[in-house]
C-alpha cells in the first residue's frame, strides 16, 4: 500500500497544499520548519508516487457558458465494448468524468451542457451513436457540496488493509508497533 511510504512531513505538507494548491513552496517550508529544497523534493516524490495528481484552476461551468449539469447512467448494447466506449467519451470535451460502477449502469458520467436543449443534443448526437441500449439521465440543480478528501493521519494504528499488526502486551496497556 502506497500510504505505508509516506510520513508525518508527507502529511503535513498535503495538509497544507490541498487547502490552497497555490501556496508558494517557501510558505510550505516555513509552516512545515524546513527548506524550501526540502518541500520541493518531496513534493516532487509525492508526484512520482502519484500522491499528488497535479494541480489546476478550477472554472466555474456557469460563468462560461454551461448553465447544464447532469449525471447520465449508460447501459451498453455490448458491455464488451466498454474500453471503446470510454475511448470515445474522451472526445467528447463536455464529459468531465467517467466511472465504470456496480449496479444496473455500464458506465456512469458527468457531463456538462450549454443548457437543455444542448443536453438532448450531446445525448442524441454523441452518446447514443457509442452503442447504448438506453441510458439514464439525472440533471443536477446545483452542487451543494464539494472538497477534497481530508488527509488522513498516517500515524493512525489501526490497520484496514488486511495486514496482521505486531503487539506487545505491557503490564498496564496495548500498544502496537
């Protein structure tokens, strides 16, 4: 497990960038109590370690042009076809997200739209034409919530990836090593 890698400086630092992805690296360093070197490396570890995915600017869908947010469920004809599919929704700009689930749905997406009647046409000129038997479309009102996941303490004992902690029993307490 990838986490088992990373120590209480790793935390920290993702701590403080996931807050505000533009904080300069001498502003991490000086919260953090070392060198900017430092946090430059191992910034750059927790990106080759894909920690870190990059970062971005975020638009607002609204404020350029896209008043239409919807989740769409996609049943395949061919659920064979499901790497060609997700192939073509790549170039398709408007579809910002793609998961393969459980449950009735192939493929579920999120898609961005224009307005309404921009909706029914991605959905009849773009999507129905990648073999759908049929496909499910909720539309959004408006996100009500949205943020990174927290950092979780990497300190923390307990183990939920299967792996058997060492343990000591002393005279008065527990203690895992």
């Amino acid at each position: 497990m990838g986490q088992r890698h990373l120590d209480a400086l790793d935390e920290k630092i993702l701590r403080i960038i996931s807050n505000d992805a533009r904080i300069s690296f001498l502003e991490v360093a000086r919260q953090c109590n070392v060198s900017g070197a430092a946090i430059h490396q191992r910034i750059q570890k927790l990106n080759r370690m894909g920690v870190i995915r990059g970062s971005q600017f975020n638009i607002d869908p609204e404020k350029v042009g896209y008043e239409t947010c919807a989740y769409i469920g996609l049943y395949l004809k061919e659920p064979s076809q499901l790497d060609e599919v997700t192939s073509r929704l790549q170039e398709i700009p408007e579809v910002v997200e793609c998961h393969y689930t459980t449950g009735g749905y192939d493929i579920f997406i999120k898609i961005y739209a224009r307005n309404n009647h921009h909706l029914v046409t991605l959905i009849h000129d773009k999507l129905q034409p990648l073999g759908l038997a049929r496909s499910e479309t909720i539309i959004s009102f408006r996100e009500a919530i949205k943020r990174q996941l927290p950092v979780p303490d990497f300190n923390d004992t307990d183990s939920d990836d299967g792996e058997v902690e060492d343990m000591k029993l002393n005279s008065e307490e527990l203690t895992v090593e």
